[in-house]
C-alpha cells in the first residue's frame, strides 16, 4: 500500500464514528475513556473504543453496557458486537 494511501487511512480511523443500528464491528481490548461530544441537542458524555474496521467510535452509555456484557470480563481479544 502506498503512503497517500496509508495516510488517508489513518485520518479516517482517528476520526470518531457513531455507530448505527444493525452495524457489526469487532471492537478491540484497548482502555475506553469519555469525551463531551457536540451534537444536535447540545453537549453529551460519550464513551471513545476502538474498532477493527472503522477505527474509533462514540458509544452511549447503554451501548457501552452491551460491549462490557459481550466482553464478559475477558478483554484478552477483540469481541464482534452488533448495535
């Protein structure tokens, strides 16, 4: 693959997603944090994880929840969650 290419990809990946329903992602073991996030009725807390295919995506609280129960403690590889 090419750098333009490798570049473009990277930019894409660093930038956050929601996630939409019926969409599946393998979501990756790595440290959730939060981030006030902009959005059509004003600011809210959202939950940043990383995926395997769109890179980071913002997660409400309850998606969070289903992502830690499909985790079921075991957070050694990545899981495939569908919102």
């Amino acid at each position: 693959m090419s750098k333009t290419w490798t570049k473009s990809q990277d930019a894409i990946r660093a930038k956050g997603k929601f996630p939409r329903k019926g969409m599946k992602c393998v979501i990756l073991p790595t440290e959730p944090y939060t981030e006030e996030v902009d959005g059509k009725f004003g600011k809210r807390k959202m939950y940043v994880v990383e995926s395997k295919e769109y890179g980071k995506l913002y997660v409400n609280e309850y998606q969070f929840l289903h992502i830690t129960e499909v985790f079921n403690g075991d957070y050694s590889s990545g899981v495939t969650v569908e919102f």
